[in-house]
C-alpha cells in the first residue's frame, strides 16, 4: 500500500494531509484483504531482510517487520516526507524498520542483501519503469523474491447512469499515472531485467452497494477531488462532474452501486 516512489506523471501531492487520506482507505476491509494476499505470496520467514519500496504510511512495513521479528529487518522507502513520517511513527516500537525518502529509481538500500522485496501500488506511478525494476533486481540477493502489484484501469467495471460521461470523468482520473495499464507489461519487463515469474494472480476489489468505508467509498471522494482540480485539460465544466459525483450518491442511495477493479499481483525470483 504504497505512494507513487518515481517522477511519474501524477499530480497528487502526498503531503500530510493526503497522507491521512491514503491510510483511512488503506484501513478499509477491501485494502486490508489485500495486505494479506501479498503476505501470504511473500511468505515471509523471521530473520529475513525485506524492501517496501513506495512504503506509504507504514501499514505493510508494520506488518513484514512483525513476521520478520528482531532479528529481521523491513527497509521502508518513499518519495513522499509525509508518507515517511507517518511510516516511521506507525513503527517506533519496532527496531528492526527503518525508512527513508528516495525515489523507486534510486533505492538508497544495499545491493544483493534483501531475501524480498515488494512494491505495491508504486510503479504505475514511475515513469522509468525499467530503471525501478533494475533497481529492484539490484538490491535482492540471488534467489530472492520480487512482488509487484498494480492496477490496470482497463479492468474497472463501474455501474452510472451516463456511460459516456463516466468515460470522460476516468480519462481524466488516468492523468494521474504513468502508466494506468501497467500490468500488461510488468511480466516481459520483470523478464527482461533478469528475473523468472514463478507466480501471476488477479486481486480484485469488488463493492456490491456502497459502503463509506471501502476502497470503492475512498476512490469516488479521491477521483472528484482530482477531477475537479484537472478536469479543464479535458473538456469537464464543474457542472459536469458534480453531476457525475451526484449520480454516484444517487445509485448508492438506490442500492444500485457497482463497482468492480482489478490489481495484478506478480511474485518473481531473482
């Protein structure tokens, strides 16, 4: 659960307020579902050394530096000073994380030291995507294992009375990333700089009715804000996505929300 780690495209600036918002989401049921299914791939044993590039507010730090224990380590890393400090104050009772500020295509980490690495939710942020997975590669020793997971927007199924204006609002939301469609390309591109895939799963996130505390909930605030602040470049008047976020609340009301996404998640070995 992470905050863009690279000099991508995205325009969300992760200071401490928005810190507080991507920790509420990553406390909902659907996020926290999720935390568990990259633990469960990572399988972690205690001693082992382990990087969380795009740490975020520490939630995933927290938890690895658990399993790991004292006599492991968890090296949390994040280009955002909020997301740090959060991370940091999240994890003060544990000596065994540390964290810093850096970018996902400079890891201040040792090379070949790590036992595992992963990056959730960071490298569709990254423009240098191949520079961040050599950096990666770098820090793991041999035989150690990669996770990535990221989103492909392509797979979002979501339930509006306006199709076309759902479409306008979302090629917008797409200006935040680098690449909104990452994970068709993250296995030749893990391949290419020296990995083998040993595993490849689809994490969806699904909301059936609407609920505030959700991914989903968070995602429809987080989409309005940012749609009303670059919706111009792309031909929206603010009368138009109100109307957009109005329909939503509309649906939810009806019990008629749908929303549907999926996350990619990739386990490789060095």
């Amino acid at each position: 659960m992470s905050t863009p780690s690279g000099e991508g495209s995205a325009k969300i600036e992760f200071d401490a307020r928005a810190a507080k918002a991507v920790e509420a989401m990553y406390l909902t049921p659907d996020v926290v579902g999720q935390r568990v299914s990259v633990l469960h791939a990572l399988a972690l044993l205690p001693g082992e050394r382990v990087l969380d590039i795009g740490t975020g507010p520490g939630l995933l730090a927290e938890d690895i530096a658990k399993l790991v224990g004292r006599d492991g380590h968890v090296r949390g890393l994040d280009i955002s000073d909020a997301m740090v400090t959060a991370a940091r104050t999240r994890c003060a009772a544990l000596p065994q994380a540390s964290f810093a500020v850096c970018p996902a295509t400079k890891l201040e980490a040792e090379s070949g030291v790590y036992d595992a690495a992963v990056a959730t939710q960071v490298f569709e942020y990254v423009d240098e995507v191949d520079l961040a997975l050599k950096e990666l590669y770098r820090t793991l020793r041999p035989g150690g294992r990669a996770l990535v997971l990221d989103t492909d927007w392509d797979s979002l199924v979501w339930h509006s009375s306006d199709r076309a204006r759902m479409r306008r609002v979302l090629n917008c939301w797409d200006d935040h990333l680098a690449d909104p469609h990452l994970p068709t390309t993250l296995a030749g591109r893990l391949r290419r700089v020296g990995f083998q895939l040993t595993r490849v799963e689809v994490v969806p996130l699904l909301s059936v009715g609407f609920q505030p505390h959700s991914y989903a909930g968070g995602m429809l605030k987080a989409i309005h804000g940012f749609v009303r602040q670059h919706g111009e470049a792309h031909g929206l008047a603010s009368a138009e996505i109100q109307a957009w976020y109005d329909d939503q609340l509309r649906l939810a009301e009806k019990n008629a929300f749908f929303f549907s996404v999926n996350r990619y998640l990739f386990l490789a070995v060095k």
